[in-house]
C-alpha cells in the first residue's frame, strides 16, 4: 500500500498536507489547474486509504504498548504532585542566583564604561602633550619663542638645512593630525597662534628653499623641497610659487602689443618666444617631477604637473589680459591665421606635457576651456557666410552675365557659384571646428544653384517667351510698368545648359579634392556625406528638360519652316515632263542650315552627351513636322491620281497624263522626289552623330514614303 501512496503516482504533494499553513481551497484550486476532480477524488481516495492502512500497521506492531498504556498511568498525578515543591524551590533559587549576577554585569559596565572615558581623556591629554611638544620642536627648530602673552620671533632670521625644513614638516604633518583630533578643545584653540606662527615661518622657508633651488640649479635641494611641500599637503602652493616667481615675470616680458609689432613673425613668433621658456626654464621642475626627463637613478617626486597648473594658466592669463586684440573675428582672415597659429602653439605645448595623462589633465582644466572659449568661431563663421553667400546671391541677380577672365564657365554666376564652394574649404578660409557649418553652406549653395534655375526659367523663360502674340499694343502715350528687359537669346541658353553641365560634372571633384581629406580626419565614415552630397547634386539636372525644351523649340521652328517647301514638289513634276529625280530637293539642305549653325555657334559650349540629347530631341520634333506634311502631300498626290484614272476610263483614251521615259507617272516621280527627300534627311541625321533609333517616328516616316514609292518597272 505505500507505493500507492507514493507522490510521483499522486497529483499532489503529500508533504504539503504537513505544512502548518495548509489551506483547503488553495490545495483544491491548485490541483484542479493540473488534473479534474474526479482524478483528485481518486487520488485522495488512495492516500486515505494509504494513511488507514500504515496507522492499522503502527498499532499491531506497538499492540502491547497500546494496551498498557492505560495502566502504566495509574499514580502519576500524585508523581507529579510531589515533583511539584521541589521544582519550585530550584526556580526561586535560580532566579535570586540570576538577580544576583545581573547587578554583577552592570556593576562591571560602569567600571568599563569609566575606564573607556579615563582611556579617552588620557589619548587626549597625549595628543595635547603632542601638540604641546611638537609646537615647542618646530619653535626652536624655526627660532621662534611662544608664550601665552603671544609669539615673539628671535633676533635675525635662522637659515634652516633642508633636512630640518623636512623634519619641520613632518613635525608639522603630525601636529595637524593632533589638531583635527583634538578639535574644539580650550588648549588646542589658545595655540593656535602659534601654529599660524609656525605655519607662516615653514612656508617661508619653504619658498626660500624653492628659490634657491631654482636659481642654483640644486636637483637635490628642489627634490627635498617638493617632498616636504607634499608632507604638509601643499603641492598646489608650489605650483602657484612656481607660476608667481618664474613663469609670471617672463610671460609679463614676452607676450604683449607691443612684441607683436615688433617681432617679424608676429603672433607666431611671440608663441615661439613663449615656448622657449619650458626648456630654459622647466628642465630642472620636469627632471624632478617627470619620469620621462629624470636623468638620474633618484625617485621622482609625484603629484606635481607644474606644466598645467601653473604654466599653462599664467599663458592663457597673459593673453587675455595682455594681447586681447588677438581674438578679435572683426577681419576673418587676420582671424584665420591667428587662430590656426594658436591651435598649434596649443598642439606644441600638448606635446610638451609628457604623457597622455598630462595632456587629458590640460585639456580639462578651466583656463584650457576659457582659452578656448575665446576663440568667437560662430561670429567668424557668420562673416564669412556673409562674404560668401552674399557674393552668390549678387552674382544670381544678373543671371546671364558673361564670365570674366579665364573661367571654364560662360556665365558669372556659376563662375561665383564654383568659387564659393571652392572657398568654404580652402586653407584661407575653412576651419576644423566648423566642419559641419562649411558642409551644412556647401549643400546650401548647391540647393540654392537648383532653386535659382527654376526661377530664371520662370522668369526669363517661360514668362517672356510665352503668350506674347496675345498681349494688346499700347498707345504711344500709354506708360507701361512691364519688364523692359531684353528677351533672352539662344546663346544665353545655352551657355546657361552648358554651365549646369560642367558645375554638375565638376562637382565630385570638389568632394574629393576638397571636401572628404577634411572630413575624413573627424569621422571614418563618410558614406552617409557622399550620399547627401550627391542627392543634392542630382537636383542640379533636374530642370535641364524644360530649358532643352525652349532650344529644341527653337531650333526647331527654324528649321521646320523650310519643310513646307515639300509642298512644291507636286509642281515641280506634274505636267512638266520632267527626269525622274535622283537628287535631294533644296528644301533639305535649307532645313538642316540652321541646326548646322547651331552646332557651329554652340557646340563647343555644350558637353557631347547633352549636345546628342538636344540634337535628337530637334530631330524628333523636325520628324513630328515632316511626318505631317508628307502625309499630307502624299493624300493630295493619291487623291490626284486616282482622280485622272477615273477621268481616263472616262475618256476611254491615253491622251491625259503624260509618261516618262521610264514609264513613271508624274505621281510617281513625286513621291519618288519625297522618298529620296526623306532618305537624305536620315543621312543627315547620321551625319551628325545621331542614331536613328533614337529620333522618334523616324521609322514611321521612312516607312510611310518608301511604302508608297513604286519601282520603275512595274506598271500603272
């Protein structure tokens, strides 16, 4: 029966029924998310069962005990009441013997508690002792009496060894120790002018020994003297010794107006008199305090960076102070130079410093971020926006001035526009921490080129040359406010398609050459600027079609007037007994004059590949054009012809049209005339570099006229 009451056959945990916080419905609930409660009935059922079985067993084996437990309990009350009396007597006992020790424990605690006091005044009374002893050390080491009344110095002042400075300020170190233990205690507040006294005399000697060392050159001295500046604590006041006593009087002497003028090389050559000063004078500092100049087997002495503490400031505080005019953006290119000069005056003081430590440290430190601060880039930036926007949007206002000197371009303003961009990054002119200001007015000049093709072309284009025929004339009284501006000429057109070509083709060259060597040293990655820079690239050609449109139109309306001289050719045959025809009409030669002399007066503006688009777009409309009048020539021809047929069978004779020697009818003649028209047309589109495939309804011409050529053996 146990193995049914295993739990790995239950759906429960029999254990659970143990727990002291078994709670009938969550035990329900629980199971009846696993199993249904028919299976938790059965379940329960077995486990009942289960439990009756192993009690039964439990009181068959024990059956003896079960049945003497009845009279094994026979007298043990009265057992019990004579235990009772003597149990109550030990329990008075322990309780007075457990009284007795707790005024024990606490007699002790205060007996402790006295003596943690007495060992608190005594620790005191040694560190007043101390204080005492130590003021009274440094006194005499310094030559200095105190008393109650005050403090009296001695007759003349003691020169002091460099190791009794030391043991002065180690003397010292402990004293402050003691001072901040003891603080607030009457004897520690009334010596306190003494230890100012002492204070004042260490610090003394402690600068004279720093002086020494430094005019002397005494590395020993000078590396004692910074050890015992960091016993007490006070490194900050040697670097500030350091800047007031060394660094201080020289920069007074070099950086000012005056050697500005003076000096050659001007702000270039003051920073290089500023720089002499670390060799000359930091080489004994830096051997003492660096690791990367120590010469000798000494220890270094850490914690000092007198390259930033007190060099640096005292630069950045004599420039400010002394030569302001060189932060001055009034005239950007004095500016330029100025700045670029300091940034590398900063570059070879960073290289100075030692370490990467030393150089981060510097760059951190508050008179880094004022020197830098000074530096007004965005109000530089503004006036050369100024200079250089300025010079595209007066170039724009004349949009067809011719270009001056020797420029790939024929208009001014591209010619201004090429320049600008140019000029943002040129040496003069760009600067590293406006990159994103110079890329942001590239993009700018280049959309602003897109936009002002779109309105040149709304302007001088489509509004001039649109709707003219039907504007009423004025009287010779009658004052007008229309623009007088003279019409815009095919030369200027083109020169303007021209230009639209080369600044586009010029532009990758610009990223380039120009652009991506300065980028790429502030971000690896570049791609995502060559995209945006080629997007707005694309938008430059986007309104080439409508210009192309205005030169096909008019070439083409040159050129399409000569073709309704097609019209003449029935004329020229019909009752003229003339050849048949085997050369070109003249008509041709007069419809390709005025494309040839397009091509003469422009084609060296336009690039070959616009120069074929604009051709084939001609081509397309000439083709549109001829298309039109030889399907209306050869309709008046068949008409013609089959009017005389009709005419003939009336007649019943031959007497009506006359025949060739070679047996074409004079209709024939004619639409041979327009058939060899038309082929020496497709010569003359060939001739021209011009693929036939490319000129639409080309095809449907040359079909429509050979279709309707008969060969001259067959018959009418």
């Amino acid at each position: 029966m146990e193995t049914l009451a295993n739990s790995s056959t239950l759906c429960f945990d029999k254990h659970q029924f143990m727990k002291e916080d078994f709670d009938v419905d969550e035990f329900v609930a629980d199971c009846r998310r696993r199993v249904q409660l028919e299976q938790l009935r059965e379940d329960l059922d077995v486990y009942f069962r289960s439990l009756k079985n192993a009690m039964v067993e439990l009181i068959n084996k024990d059956y003896a005990d079960f049945v003497n437990l009845s009279s094994n309990l026979v007298g043990m009350d009265k057992a019990i009441n004579s235990l009772a009396i003597p149990l109550g007597q030990l329990r008075e006992e322990v309780l007075s013997v457990k009284s007795v020790m707790e005024d024990a424990e606490k007699a002790v605690q205060q007996k402790l508690l006295a003596r943690a006091k007495i060992r608190e005044k005594k620790a005191c009374l040694q560190r007043l002792i101390n204080i005492n002893k130590s003021v009274e050390k440094m006194e005499v080491i310094l030559g200095i009496r105190g008393s109650a009344e005050g403090i009296e110095n001695d007759d003349g002042e003691i020169e002091l060894t460099g190791q009794q400075i030391e043991r002065v300020a180690s003397e010292f170190n402990q004293l402050q120790y003691y001072v901040t233990q003891s603080k607030g205690l009457p004897l520690v507040e009334k010596i306190r002018p003494r230890i100012a006294a002492i204070t004042v005399t260490l610090q003394h000697s402690l600068e004279r020994m720093f002086k020494e060392s430094l005019e002397t050159g005494n590395v020993d001295m000078l590396r004692q003297c910074l050890r015992t500046y960091g016993t007490i604590d006070k490194m900050r006041d040697a670097e500030a010794l350091f800047r007031k006593v060394s660094v201080s009087p020289y920069m007074a002497e070099v950086i000012s107006e005056r050697f500005i003028q003076t000096n050659p090389q001007g702000l270039k050559g003051l920073f290089s008199k500023v720089m002499e000063f670390i060799p000359k004078s930091c080489g004994l500092i830096r051997e003492v305090t660096s690791p990367l100049f120590s010469s000798g087997s000494e220890k270094v002495v850490g914690g000092y960076n007198f390259m930033v503490n007190a060099v640096w400031p005292e630069i950045v505080s004599s420039l400010e102070n002394r030569v302001a005019s060189i932060f001055a953006p009034g005239n950007p290119d004095a500016f330029h130079q100025k700045y670029l000069i300091s940034m590398e005056f900063v570059d070879q003081f960073e290289r100075e410093c030692g370490s990467q430590t030393s150089v981060k440290h510097l760059r951190a430190h508050p008179s880094y971020n004022t020197f830098m601060s000074k530096w007004s880039l965005p109000v530089y930036f503004q006036i050369r926006f100024q200079e250089i926007a300025g010079s595209v949007e007066m170039a724009l206002m004349a949009p067809f001035n011719a270009s001056t000197g020797e420029s790939c371009f024929k208009l001014a303003a591209f010619d201004a526009i090429w320049h600008a961009l140019q000029c943002c990054w040129q040496d003069q002119v760009y600067l590293t921490p406006l990159a994103h200001r110079f890329w942001k007015l590239t993009l700018q000049i280049i959309l602003r080129c897109t936009t002002w093709i779109a309105e040149v072309h709304e302007n001088e284009v489509a509004g001039k040359t649109s709707n003219i025929d039907d504007q009423p004339p004025s009287s010779d009284g009658d004052k007008t406010t229309e623009d007088k501006s003279p019409p815009v000429t095919m030369a200027q057109i083109v020169f303007l398609i021209g230009d639209v070509d080369k600044l586009y083709q010029q532009l990758p060259s610009l990223l380039t050459d120009y652009i991506e060597p300065r980028l790429t040293s502030i971000c690896k990655d570049t791609s995502f600027l060559t995209e945006s820079f080629e997007e707005a690239r694309s938008r430059l050609i986007e309104r080439q079609g409508s210009f192309n449109e205005f030169i096909v139109k008019e070439v083409c309306g040159l050129c399409s007037v000569h073709l309704k001289s097609a019209n003449d050719i029935p004329r020229l045959y019909r009752r003229t007994n003339r050849e048949v025809p085997s050369k070109p009409s003249s008509y041709i030669h007069n419809t390709m004059k005025p494309l040839e002399l397009f091509i003469q007066e422009h084609g060296q503006v336009l690039e070959a590949s616009r120069q074929q688009q604009l051709l084939a777009g001609i081509f397309t409309q000439i083709v549109q054009e001829y298309n039109t009048v030889s399907s209306d020539l050869l309709t008046s021809v068949k008409k013609m012809e089959d009017s005389l047929k009709r005419l003939k069978m009336m007649r019943k004779s031959d007497v009506g049209l006359p025949q060739s020697s070679q047996g074409l009818s004079d209709d024939d003649k004619i639409r041979l005339q327009l058939a060899i028209d038309v082929r020496k047309f497709g010569e003359q589109i060939s001739s021209l570099g011009v693929e036939k495939q490319q000129v639409k309804g080309y095809e449907d011409l040359s079909s429509l006229v050979e279709s309707s050529v008969k060969k001259p053996a067959e018959e009418l």
